[in-house]
C-alpha cells in the first residue's frame, strides 16, 4: 500500500515539472531574444514585421549592425522624390538618407565604399531595397558623395552608429509653441501676428446695444444708440405786423 502511493506521488511529481517546463519553454519561444550587451531601440510602428513580395521581414529590436554588400541609390528618376518614408518624412533625393529592410528607424548609418574608400553618414529613415543582393539603398546626393552615382551601384560596407542614432531619437518633436509677449523685445513679432486676428475677432463679438437718455419736449426717452436723435427747433417769435 504504502509502495504504491510513492509511485502516485513520483507520478504527479513527474508530471507537474513536465508541465512546468513546457510553459516556460512556450513563453520563452513567445517573446523575441534580444542579444545581450545591444542597446535597444524604440519601439515604433516601423518596429513591426511586414511583408514585400512574398518575403517576409523582421526588424531587429538593437541599434548595432554591421555589413557589407552591394549598394545602390533611387531618388527623380524612380519617382520616389517628395513622397513619403517608412517614418512619415518626405524623401528629398537631395539630402543624405538611405533606406534599409532591417535597421531601427530612424537611425545614423556610416556607409563606406569600399572601391575609394570614401565614407558618408546617412540617416536611414525608409524601408528598401526590395531587390536581391543589395544591402541599402541611398539618396542621389549621397550616391554623389560616395562616387558611384554613375556607376549605379557599388560595393559599401554599413556600420550603424549608436550614440548618433540615440541623439537623434531624443530630439524633441517639433511642435508650435505659444511665447507670451514680455517686454518691448517681443512687441513687434507680437503684435504683428495679434493684428491679423483682431478684425476677426470684432466681426465675431455682438457689441449690446448703447442706450442713451436724452429730452424731447418734456418727456424723458430711453433709446438704442441706432436711434436717431431728432434735433430741437428753435422756437421762433412770430412778430405781429
């Protein structure tokens, strides 16, 4: 009797930790491993897996990156200039930005091409390329500065930059800001932009009505200021001929 309820006890026991230990493992499966010693990024709505063309991929979750591939550039010619990125900005081919499948956005990217050995930051602030073999794709004007813009495309090595691409995270958004006027040094920028919204603001406000006291003969009348006053005739000495 008693060997058999040691053998129940071991059976629960056993099964208890089984479960245990599939829990734990479901749980760990379930939330993504983030390598030790990385710094982390924010998470945003760029943050999310998404799908291209049948290819599924994942962000990482860390700033520090490092490869080398084969690089190439869009800008007028594909059409993409003044349209929106991956962040919301507008894509300037003008301006030193790149757009990479992987990396946090926003961050900093150092691009090197390894044919020169010039080397350029970039901001990295859109989602591309979507063509194989290639690694990151940069602005025109970047692509100028490297020295493959005739080339099309070149082999680069990219290096994330951590304190840069945290710096820039930290910057605040820039929104409107309401200063009140304190002093004669502000008068001018102040009053300019008041004047703009007083006529509005007078055809808004209903004025009540002026009322005035005022004699007619012998009677006392109360009227609105819209009311015109009659004028007193002088009274005239008709002289007996």
């Amino acid at each position: 009797m008693r060997h058999s309820i040691r053998t129940i006890k071991e059976v629960v026991r056993t099964g208890v930790l089984i479960t245990l230990s599939a829990l734990l493992l479901a749980s760990c499966s379930s939330t993504p491993s983030t390598p030790v010693g990385k710094t982390l990024s924010p998470q945003r709505a760029t943050s999310r897996p998404y799908t291209i063309r049948g290819v599924k991929y994942r962000p990482q979750r860390h700033y520090e990156y490092r490869q080398e591939g084969v690089a190439s550039y869009y800008g007028v010619r594909d059409g993409f200039h003044g349209k929106k990125t991956a962040t919301g900005e507008k894509f300037n081919t003008h301006s030193l930005t790149a757009a990479h499948k992987t990396v946090p956005l926003p961050c900093m990217l150092l691009v090197t091409n390894l044919d020169n050995g010039r080397s350029l930051k970039v901001k990295a602030n859109d989602r591309g390329p979507f063509v194989r073999g290639r690694i990151i794709d940069v602005s025109e004007k970047a692509a100028q500065l490297l020295g493959f813009y005739r080339k099309g495309t070149a082999r680069v090595r990219v290096e994330s930059l951590v304190r840069d691409s945290l710096a820039l995270n930290q910057q605040p958004s820039r929104r409107p800001q309401i200063h009140l006027a304190k002093g004669p040094s502000v008068r001018k920028g102040y009053f300019r932009n008041v004047k703009k919204f007083v006529p509005k603001l007078r055809r808004r406000i209903v004025q009540p009505p002026i009322r005035r006291r005022y004699r007619q003969g012998e009677r006392l009348i109360l009227a609105s200021a819209s009311t015109p006053v009659p004028r007193r005739r002088p009274n005239r000495i008709m002289s007996k001929a």
